[in-house]
C-alpha cells in the first residue's frame, strides 16, 4: 500500500486562498486593483512565481482578469460569493490524484489513449503530402467536421452536414463561443444532479444560473418538478446526458423522452445534449434518442476527442442546425488555431474504424473492471455504502447509509496514501455531502484489494 509522504499545503494555494478571501471582501459591484506581484511577494514572504500561478489560476476560474501594464483586477460581490465552498477541496483532489504516491480510487484518471496510432497517422499523411502553413479554418478541419457529422447521423429526421459542426480548443472556449452567438450569456440553465464537477465549473465561469434537479436512483427525473422548474423559472437552456448520467452511472429513462421533448417545446427551452459519456454505456444504444424528439432548432450537442481519442486531441465540439451565421462569426473572432494534421489524423481513424475498435475495447475492459470493483465493493463495503452497479462509465456513485463526514474521510484517507472524491464536488449547491465517486485504481489487482481494506477500516472508525 503506497503512502503519501506529505500533504501540507503548498504555498500557491495558500496564496490562492488569501487572494479569494480578499477578493470576498470585496463591495459587491466594486471593480477593484489587486495586490501586484511583487507586492505580494514581499507581503507573503513567497516568490513572485508562486503569486503569478496563484494568479494565473484565478484568471483561468475567471474571479480576475489580467489587464496589460495595470495588473490584475477583481470584481467584488456576485462572483466571489458564488465562489465554491468546495474549491479547496477540488484542488486537493486534483494535486493528490496525479501524484505518484497516491493510491487514486476517485476516478480522475483518462480513459485509454490512441496516441501512438495518431502519431502513425500524422507521419503518414506528412509522407504523403507535406502540408505548408496556411489558413487555419476558424470552425475546424473539413474533413474531420465531416466524419463528425456522419457519426450523429442515424436517422432522416435527424441528420447532420459538416457545416452543422464546431470545433473549439477545449470545453471552456466552446461553452463561452456558443453562448455569445446565440445570446445565451448569463441565462439560466437546468442541470441535472449530480454532475460532472468539471461541466460545472465551466458553467459556473460562464456566467450561467445554473438550477440542479436531482436525479432517481434510476435516473429518471421527477417530471412534475422539472415542469413546475419551466413555469417558474426563466429557463433558457436545459443540459441532460445523451445516455449514461455522470457520475450517477444510470441510463436516462427512455420512457421519459416523450414527456421532455413536449416539456421543452411548450417552454421554448434549448435542449443542451451532453454526449461526452455516452460511448462508455455498456449496454447497445437504444433505436431513437432524445435529440431525435425535440425542435432541431432547439438543439445542441457537445462532446470532447478527449473522451473517444485520448488527451492528445482535448477538442470540443459542438453540433447545430441554428443560427449558422452567428455561431461561424463568433468561431471567426475567436480565432481558434487547432492543429491541421491533428485534426485529419483523427478524421482518418473514424474514416478506418480504428475509434469504433478502440472504442469497443474499452468498453470491454471499463465493464470487466468496473464489475470487479462492485463485487469488492460488495464485500468489503456493502454493509457502510450503498451503490448500484453502474450502466457504464469507469466509477461507481455510493451513499453512505448511516450519516457520515466525508469530506473528514477524504483527508484521513489522504493521510493514509488513499483518494476518494467526495460527493460535494459534484454540486453547486454542496449537496451529496454523504455521497463519493470509487474507481478503479490505474495499479494491480493487489493494490485494489489493500485500498479498498484501507477505506472499509476507515469507515469503522467514523
């Protein structure tokens, strides 16, 4: 069992947290100068780095912005008191999930990636045709837009040109671009819950109202809350899985489709298709889906390479019959700059069928193991947690079944070389509070037993 060495603060979050209290104390409204690095430097006794990755993290959560030969300013108010009560906590999972010590049971670890058969495909369309600098189209690779738009279409009702698709640097920058060309900034959006913590955070930074509506325990939504939701609320977009709800690990009901879509259509709410998790389902997709049911001119669909191809091609892209012109404007303006050869590299291997073989593989081995770890989990936790085996995805989402302090837990677990990702993480609100998200462990079979006997004797004690 591997132990961490040390799990003492390191000094740019201690610089990160000073400078969120600051900002808090901030008059709501007020536009303020911060600290500048130096001064800061001297008042912490740390380095000027330290201050400017501190700063550099705020900047990318967007609670400041960096203004050329001025500094770093903040806005008092609204933003810093939606600063999430949780966010140390994140950073501690984050910082201990990628470090080498820490045996990583939280499930941030990537999916397998198609690295190598990229790099093959890059040397071999270099061989074929060395390709001179040019034009970067803003909206992305035809080629790759068009392989893209064949896979989502299943369906005469349904289906989609290469026109119909947006390529973006990464989720943040594609969420951001779509909302400014359809005028969506600052609206309210249903999510449901739990959620992803990262889709959270970037609806968060985008200015979004986010509403959460919890999910069954079989996935399905409580309809009559969701319709009250539409009625009282000015709710402009509504964000649901595709097909597997993450980190729930359930299916979206089929047998609600009908009422959604009619719900959405008296409300002239967007639907926001979230399609990043739905290759991972174990079981076949169904013959019709959500999407297929709503206005098309209601409808967006995201995903992320990073979830079929691996963090080699971190692009965002999204999927829309509306307002072509506003979306290849705002796209223009950008100006993302995503890398050619990259690109038709990927198209090339949805065009061999190399991603449907990868795909299928790795969907073999997430259900292998994730049915491995529900029967150890079984076992050795059963009689603290409560879980259900997932429908797919790499986690498992478990309750505890008499009141416990998780967050208490994922720090004594830290002390013993464990992480675990509570809950809490997985809602604006703070909810699931006796609720964690368990993977599989990126190390051998022994090591899953120890781990697993770690938090089990832990859960003893609390």
């Amino acid at each position: 069992m591997k132990r961490a060495t040390k799990t003492s603060v390191f000094a740019y979050q201690a610089v990160y947290r000073y400078l969120v209290e600051l900002i808090a104390q901030m008059a709501p409204g007020s536009y303020n100068k911060l600290p500048s690095l130096r001064d800061l430097s001297q008042r912490l006794n740390v380095s000027i780095s330290t201050i400017q990755y501190a700063y550099s993290l705020l900047e990318h959560e967007g609670r400041v912005q960096s203004v050329p030969k001025s500094g770093y300013f903040a806005r008092g108010g609204a933003l810093a008191v939606q600063a999430l009560a949780d966010e140390h906590l994140l950073q501690d999972l984050q910082q201990h999930a990628s470090s080498p010590q820490i045996l990583e049971f939280s499930g941030v670890q990537s999916l397998p990636s198609l690295e190598s058969n990229l790099l093959a495909v890059e040397r071999q369309l270099l061989r074929q045709s060395p390709r001179p600098a040019g034009l970067v189209h803003p909206c992305g690779e035809l080629e790759l837009r068009t392989a893209l738009a064949a896979r989502y279409t299943h369906s005469v009702q349904l289906y989609w040109n290469a026109e119909d698709v947006y390529l973006a640097l990464d989720l943040r920058s594609l969420f951001e671009t779509m909302l400014a060309a359809l005028e969506l900034q600052g609206c309210t959006i249903v999510v449901t819950a739990p959620c992803s913590w990262r889709l959270l955070r970037i609806l968060r930074v985008s200015g979004l109202r986010v509403i959460e509506l919890p999910l069954g325990s079989d996935g399905a939504l409580d309809l009559e809350r969701f319709a009250r939701v539409l009625q009282r609320e000015p709710v402009r977009m509504v964000m649901l899985a595709s097909r597997l709800n993450s980190p729930h690990g359930s299916l979206v009901p089929l047998a609600q489709h009908q009422a959604i879509a009619q719900l959405l259509a008296e409300h002239g709410v967007w639907l926001l298709e979230n399609d990043l998790e739905s290759e991972y389902c174990f079981a076949a997709p169904p013959q019709r889906s959500l999407r297929e049911m709503v206005d098309p001119q209601r409808l967006l669909v995201f995903s992320s390479l990073e979830r079929t191809v691996g963090a080699e091609a971190p692009y965002a892209y999204l999927l829309s019959r509306h307002c072509p012109r506003q979306l290849q404007h705002q796209f223009l303006a950008r100006g993302f700059r995503l890398p050619p050869l990259r690109q038709q590299a990927v198209a090339r291997l949805y065009a061999k069928g190399r991603i449907d073989l990868h795909l299928e593989q790795a969907r073999l081995r997430l259900h292998e193991r994730v049915t491995h770890l529900y029967r150890q989990m079984q076992v050795q936790l059963g009689a603290h947690l409560h879980f259900q085996m997932p429908a797919g995805g790499a986690t498992i989402w478990a309750q505890a079944r008499t009141p416990l302090d998780i967050r208490a837990l994922f720090h004594r677990m830290l002390d013993q070389g464990l992480v675990i990702a509570p809950g809490e993480l997985f809602s604006l609100q703070g909810d699931y509070c006796q609720h964690m998200r368990l993977g599989w462990p990126p190390t051998p079979y022994d090591d899953l037993q120890g781990g697993l006997s770690v938090l089990r004797e832990a859960l003893q004690r609390l």
